[in-house]
C-alpha cells in the first residue's frame, strides 16, 4: 500500500477535507499520480471518491457506503442528544435541508449557485409557500397519489400545522424549531452558517454542490421541486 495515500487518507477522515494553507506538503502529495491510483484503489473498497477544487482536496462518500454515511438514529441523537424525536419529523427535517439546497443550488452550468445568502425570515415565508402549494395541488388532483407524492403531501400538512414560534425557537412543534434544528446540523458538518439571522453556505457546500449535481444524485429532486413551484406562480 502507498504510504503517502493512507497519510492523506488520514487526514482526510478528520473533516472531509484538506486545504492547501494546513499543510502544503501533504496537499502536494496529491499531485502524484501513484498516490492518486492508490486512493482509487482504497475508494473502490470502502465506497468513496476524491477530487481536488482549488485549494482543497475532498473525500465524499457513496451512496452504498455503509462506514462513513449516517443513518435516522445518528441523525436523532445528532440533533436532539437521544431518541426522542418522531420519524416524521426527522424526515420534515431532511425535506426543509434538500429545501434550503434547492434555494441556493438550482442554477445551471459548472456554478449552480444563484445567491450568496437567505435571511430566516425570507426562508420560512418561501418554505410555507411551497408546502402551500404542495397541499393545494394534491387537493385539486384528488385522491389518486402515489407514495411519493402522499409523503410530500404529508410532511407539508406537517409543516403548515405547526406554528411559527420565536426566531430562537428549538420545539419541534414550531417552524423555528425545526429550521433551528436543521441549521444546528448544518453547522455541525460545516456546511452552513447562521449569523444575526442570515443563512450563508460554506466554502465546503459551495465547492461540493457542483459536484454533487454534476453526479445526479439531487437533480431529481431540484426537477419536482421546481416544478411544484412553477405549477404555484401559474
């Protein structure tokens, strides 16, 4: 096994990344083409890819990775410290952070990104609009749903029914406290920020969404978001 790949390996464990300006040595040995090869080799066995932007190198894993990619019970203790928070809310959760994607990340070309900030105020009112119109356009089509469509139509009933609460807010059954709870996550995988109320992505988010896009894996999701909002403006 190349030595240098398992020191960058190494390092790359501890948050994902590595940036130029920490260890300079270390980044450079990434230019080698053996060491590459070697990470290849690794990633094909334990379901992870790397790649290099600017002035980082980044380790991500697969979807079938099974050593690296959390599951509903980290997530719960993550986010509230044990097992007290109900599946439904925990997937209203992940639906309002693919939401929040959606909102910075649905351009086109190599930089999908279309704004630098959201303040939480502007983020709730967007976000109350869609599930508005989630909730209408299933009610005008009827009963006749999919599973999918019935989720969504269930976490917006979710959503719309909860009140609106305090911009501080933590309780689950307020709208506060859910954003509050997702943004919590958000900056403990450094991804985003909240400061006086102001939501800005990370260098990280900013360096991985193009990427992720450019791998499929939420494109879909950008398409029925963007056409539930379409179907809303019409």
């Amino acid at each position: 096994m190349n030595e240098d790949a398992v020191r960058l390996f190494h390092e790359l464990m501890k948050k994902g990344y590595i940036e130029r300006s920490d260890n300079t040595t270390l980044f450079s040995l990434y230019d080698e083409a053996e060491v590459r090869d070697a990470l290849d080799m690794m990633g094909r066995e334990l379901s992870f890819e790397h790649f290099r932007i600017g002035d980082r190198i980044y380790l991500v894993p697969t979807e079938d990775n099974d050593l690296f990619n959390k599951n509903n019970v980290d997530y719960k203790r993550e986010i509230v410290g044990g097992s007290d928070l109900r599946t439904r809310d925990l997937y209203l959760m992940n639906y309002l952070a693919i939401y929040i994607l959606f909102l910075f990340f649905r351009g086109e070309g190599e930089d999908p990104r279309i704004r630098d900030f959201i303040m939480k105020d502007e983020l709730i009112s967007e976000f109350n609009k869609h599930c508005e119109s989630i909730v209408k356009k299933d009610l005008s089509e009827g009963e006749s749903k999919d599973d999918f469509s019935q989720n969504m139509y269930m976490l917006s009933e979710d959503w719309l029914g909860k009140k609106e609460g305090l911009s501080d807010s933590k309780k689950i059954d307020e709208r506060y406290g859910i954003l509050n709870k997702v943004l919590m996550k958000f900056r403990a995988d450094d991804l985003f920020y909240d400061e006086g109320g102001k939501l800005t992505p990370s260098q990280k988010t900013i360096d991985l969404m193009p990427y992720m896009l450019r791998k499929e894996r939420i494109i879909s999701i950008n398409n029925w978001l963007e056409e539930t909002d379409n179907a809303e403006n019409q």
